[in-house]
C-alpha cells in the first residue's frame, strides 16, 4: 500500500507498468517530460544518469523502463521530492532511482564532477519577474514554471560539470528558447547533436522543443523527424501513443 497525503492521487504511467502519486495543487507532470524520457540516448546497459529539476520523479520512473543504469534525480522542492521517493518505493524501484532533495547548484559538490552518462531536464521554461505573487498563486507551480531557484544558463552549466567528456545532455524546451540553449550549450562545452520539434497537430506551430548535446562533442546538427501529437479528431497520433502508452 501507499500512503497518500491530502489531494494525491496514484496515477498509471506506460499502460499501467508503473504508477506515480501527483497532486493537481503541486503541478503534476506534463507531456513534455514523457517526450523528453523517450528522447534522450541513454545507456541501455551499465552507467550513471542525472535527472535535474526532477519533479515527482516522472522523469527517472520512464527512464528506469529503457535502462538498467543508476538514475539519481534532483528535486529542490521538498513535497514534490517526498512524492517521487513513495511512488519509487511503491514501484519497488529502490536499488535503480535515488533521490536528492537539493538545489541543483550544489549537485556537482554532492554527486560529483563529469561522472555520469546522461543528464536530462524539464527546466523551467519562463523567466522570473518582480514578485513571486506577480509570477503565480500557487508557490508549487512558481517554482516549477519560472527560473526562481535556477535558470536556463545554471541547468545548462550543472548539466556539463555532471556530465562525462562523450556523455549526452537531453533537455525539453519551448521553441523560441532554442538559439539561447545552443548559445548556453556551446559555451559550457555542450555540442548539439539532435532536435526535435513537437507539434499539437498538422498545420500549428511547434509548441515543445527536443534537444540533445554531447559533451564536447563535433559539430553535426541533425533535425529528426516533426513528431504531431494528435490527429484532426483530437486523438493521439500512433507515434504519440506509442509514446505514452507502449503501444
């Protein structure tokens, strides 16, 4: 059994191989972060993966079903971080996903320097104004939209000082960000490989941006394949589906 606490509620992931505990008042988890999951190059086998800005812990949950690598995530905000590890524990995933309720400034004092394969992050996509009170209501939702504790150059910058020289950097984004992420990546010896552009449906702007970055890696930029996410009718496309449900 798990224990939930106030709102929560225990939700299936991946057709129901896995469930995580989300709450509709502490920002429960987007479809960026199931894209991002499939997106990154991982290792499948032996290695070490960092998930920053981690959330309730969608994003290591995904992963620990392409990989039999370590995975640790980063979670600043203490509810959310005590969400991820239960949902860890009701999937019996202790030995595979760690927890670290941490700022990610500090992560490479705390995890180490240039140690791990991969590193991936759903960062917070705006930048912050005034007040908090201008930004949102809801302090959960603050930090988890708006670069409070961490900007776009901090998780650019922690994600290089984690990653080994060869290792990859995967991160989800909004489009217009783009020249701003190659700029950040490439002046912390990040060289962007591969990119994505997701789309609502056939005929709207890309609205989600993959991208993928080896550390100090040779110049050859590769633009995949658009992925549309629902069809006219509003039903996922088959790749979507594959994508959120395995199937």
């Amino acid at each position: 059994m798990v224990q939930l606490v106030g709102d929560e509620r225990l939700d299936y992931l991946l057709d129901e191989r896995l469930r995580i505990i989300q709450s509709p008042t502490v920002f429960s988890f987007s479809l960026d972060a199931v894209l991002l999951a499939d997106f990154v190059s991982i290792p499948l086998k032996r290695g070490k993966v960092v998930d920053l800005c981690s959330g309730n812990g969608v994003i290591p949950l995904f992963l620990s079903l392409r990989t039999e690598s370590e995975i640790i995530g980063v979670e600043i905000q203490e509810r959310l971080f005590n969400m991820a590890n239960r949902s860890i524990k009701y999937n019996q995933l202790e030995n595979k996903i760690k927890m670290i309720h941490e700022n990610i400034k500090n992560a490479p004092n705390i995890l180490g320097f240039e140690k791990y394969d991969a590193v991936t992050c759903n960062p917070p996509y705006f930048k912050k104004t005034e007040s908090l009170e201008e930004i949102n209501v809801n302090e959960h939702f603050a930090i988890a939209r708006h670069e409070i504790h961490c900007t776009l150059e901090d998780t650019i910058r922690i994600s290089s000082q984690l990653v080994k020289q060869g290792g990859k950097v995967a991160f989800v984004h909004r489009p217009g960000r783009l020249l701003d992420i190659i700029t950040l990546m490439r002046a912390y010896r990040l060289e962007p490989k591969r990119i994505r552009f997701v789309y609502p449906k056939e005929g709207k702007e890309a609205n989600i941006l993959l991208i993928e970055a080896i550390k100090d890696g040779k110049p050859d930029l590769k633009i995949l394949p658009s992925l549309f996410v629902y069809k006219n009718l509003n039903e996922y496309t088959e790749e979507m589906s594959q994508i959120l449900y395995g199937k």
